[in-house]
C-alpha cells in the first residue's frame, strides 16, 4: 500500500508512475476524493463526540428537560453520521488497496518486454557438433516425462516427470534449500492454501486474481511460497536487532497462467504446477540497504546457476513488464539451446513498505520509532522449468545427458541414459 501522505503531496507524479507501469492513473483521483469525504466527515463527527462529551461533563446532578434534549440531539447526530463514516472509511481502504507503487527511479521506461535492459551476462553459449534437441524431445527418447497422459488425466499443461529426472528435480531441489540455509536463511514449508488476506497483503490481489486457483472454500493456491512467507509476520512488531529477517520455502506453487493460451504449450516450461525454493527477506526501512540486500539475493540465484554451468542473462525489468507492487525487479534468464533463446527462469524484486503497510508489518528502531519493513523475494530454483534448460545444454550427441557435477551424488550417476 502506498502511503496516503505520498498520495497527496506526489499525485502528479504518482499518476504518471503508474501509467509507466501500463496501468490506469485514475485510481488516484478517486483515492483523493473519498480520502478529502472522509476526513471532512471524520472532522465532524470527533466534533460531535467532542461536544458530546463536554456536554455531559457539565450536567451537575439531575439533567434538565433541555440539557436531555441537547444530548439526545447530538446523539442522533452521531448515529446519523457515524455510518457513514464507517462506509467512507471501507471505500478508501478498497481504494488504497488499488494504488499501484511507483517504480525506482533508476527502472527503465517501456511499454513491455522490449523495454527491459540486459545488465549483465555470465557463461558461453554452448556449441554443438549436432543438432540440438528440445528438453521435451530429450526427455520423452529418455522416458523423463509423459504429458500424453497426464494431459488425459488433468488437462493441458499437465505432466508427469519419471526416472532420473524425478531424482534429478529432488537433487536440485535439495541444493539450493541446504545452500540457502548456509547463507542464514531460516529454512521453512509454508502453507499452500491460504486466506484472502495474504493474498491482498502481498499485491497478487487485485492485480493477479484471475491466475489464481481458489477452493470450495474460499481459499487461494499459492503460486509462489512469497505469498505465505511475506505473510508470516502479518499484524506483528519486530526489534530492529531482527533484521534481515531471512527465510527459504520450498514449496508447490499452483498457476492457471491466464493469457498463455498456446504459449510455450510443449514439454514442462509453462505448466500449471510446479515446485520452487523461494527467497523472502525483511529489511530496515531503508531503501539504499534494501538494494544492497536486492543485488545479494540475486547474487544467490546467479551463484546457483553459475555451479549449475548454465549460461544466463540479467534483466532489468522495465516498468511495464514488472509487477503493480514491485519498486524494482530482475529477471533471470536461461539459455535453451534448443529453443536457441534465453527464457526466464528468476525474479528478483523489492517493494519498499508495500507490503508490509497492507500485512501491517512494523518494527522497532533503535530510536524507539515504529516503522514499516521493507519487503523483497527473488527465486532460488524453480523447477521443472530449470529442469529443462539442464536437458538442453546437458545433451550429448548420441541423446544422453550428463548431470551437473553438483547432483551427481544425489542422482548417483554421471550420465543419463536410455
């Protein structure tokens, strides 16, 4: 949530932040006019209260007719009134709710994808002396993966891994989650359903609503352990002493990717469930130690990869290709060389007090104060998906794979094979 003493000093400059990030400016003017009803009712009705009370102070001993009349008058009045205030004040939250965060001044202007800038890049492009295959070609000769009849099962996007590429997924999920926990993440499994409230706290509402799954219940599937971990200190102070406050989920995440529609439809690269380590961190409110702390995070993800031997790419997201809460974000991406591209495979974002205003996270300062933390994530692995890239530039000519050097333990084999 965006602070409403920004909203008003910063309106101009709010609306043109938000219609960089392709949304509609107008929330803004309409957050000010019930914001400006609201305080002038709510002026009236602490002046009411007020004569109200002075009222009663001065009765001495048993109220004259006109002195109960006065009383009953302004009580009226306060009925009348306070209603209306209470439907005021649920109109502003629901609006407030909508206001999207300004991007970092330093986030590049663009209108989608093409405006993200390409910040760094590590590894070789691997050339083969062959063909190369897709990870999905790879996997079905070597009988990793099914998606005829998991389809028939569940429905498109549905898939089953098999054999050694189940171990291989558990191998890697299993090294980045001890690697995190050697970093001072505090390890944790989250809840995968959860309230409507998390989702909200955490901006996935309403932005998001309709990539998410819900149940009978009333609940949502998460589609990514950030919703439960940002979450976990919902309403609650923390000591200055406590942060970073670091935590590592493993957990599935569950997406209906809406708008995909015939995107990315072969193999287990766009699918609706899957598996990921996800990082989640608490700073101070400080926006400069919250960069620093957003570049080590992606430091994490780049170590990961760079043990994985896997060439990538760093991008940074312009603002319209980035989230409706996201004050700056990376992406991550990983060569496939069979489908001969880079393809996304982190995100690495912060969000100031975001966040922690809508899930009404604080903590003590050093000085006594009481502030609001600031926010980041950023994935750690996420699988199937990086499952595919170490098909593709694992591959050897005869359809083999060779697994990473980190997994073989864990695989108990150097090569994969039919």
């Amino acid at each position: 949530m965006v602070d409403i003493r920004y909203i008003r000093d910063n309106a101009e400059t709010l609306k043109k932040a938000i219609t960089d990030k392709q949304l509609n400016p107008k929330i803004v003017d309409e957050v000010l006019r019930v914001d400006t009803e609201r305080r002038t009712l709510l002026q009236k009705v602490e002046t009411l209260r007020a004569e109200g009370n002075a009222h009663a102070a001065g009765v001495k001993g048993k109220p004259t007719p006109e002195q109960i009349e006065k009383g009953k008058k302004l009580k009226i009045q306060l009925q009348d009134i306070e209603p209306q205030l209470k439907k005021l004040d649920a109109s502003f939250m629901d609006l407030m709710l909508q206001v999207p965060n300004p991007a970092a001044d330093d986030t590049p202007i663009g209108k989608d994808e093409t405006g993200n800038v390409e910040v760094k890049k590590w590894g070789d492009i691997p050339k083969f002396k062959f063909q190369s295959k897709t990870h999905d070609e790879l996997a079905e000769t070597l009988d990793l993966i099914d998606t005829k009849r998991a389809v028939r099962i569940a429905g498109n996007r549905a898939f089953y891994t098999k054999n050694d590429l189940v171990l291989l997924e558990y191998a890697l999920l299993m090294y980045a989650l001890k690697m995190m926990i050697a970093k001072g993440f505090t390890p944790m499994t989250v809840p995968w359903m959860v309230n409507d409230d998390a989702m909200w706290g955490t901006g996935y509402f309403p932005w998001g609503m309709q990539d998410h799954y819900a149940t009978q219940d009333g609940q949502k599937l998460i589609g990514t352990a950030e919703v439960s971990l940002t979450a976990y200190r919902e309403g609650e102070i923390l000591d200055e002493k406590d942060l970073p406050y670091k935590m590592v989920g493993i957990s599935p995440c569950f997406r209906r990717e809406v708008g995909s529609y015939g995107k990315d439809t072969k193999g287990i690269f766009r699918v609706h469930q899957f598996m990921k380590v996800e990082q989640v961190v608490y700073t101070v409110a400080d926006e400069e130690v919250t960069r620093t702390m957003h570049d080590e995070m992606l430091g994490y993800a780049e170590e990961l990869l760079q043990k994985l031997k896997l060439p990538y790419h760093v991008l940074n997201m312009c603002t319209g290709d980035m989230g409706a809460g996201q004050r700056r974000k990376y992406d991550v991406e990983v060569w496939f060389p069979g489908q001969n591209a880079y393809r996304e495979t982190h995100s690495d974002s912060y969000f100031n007090d975001f966040q922690a205003r809508r899930l009404n996270i604080k903590y003590r300062a050093k000085d006594g104060t009481m502030k609001y933390v600031y926010t980041l994530n950023n994935t750690v692995v996420a699988t199937p998906r990086i499952l595919g890239a170490i098909l593709e530039n694992y591959q050897q000519a005869d359809g083999s794979i060779v697994v990473p050097e980190i997994l073989r333990e864990f695989v108990g084999k150097e090569k994969i094979t039919i």
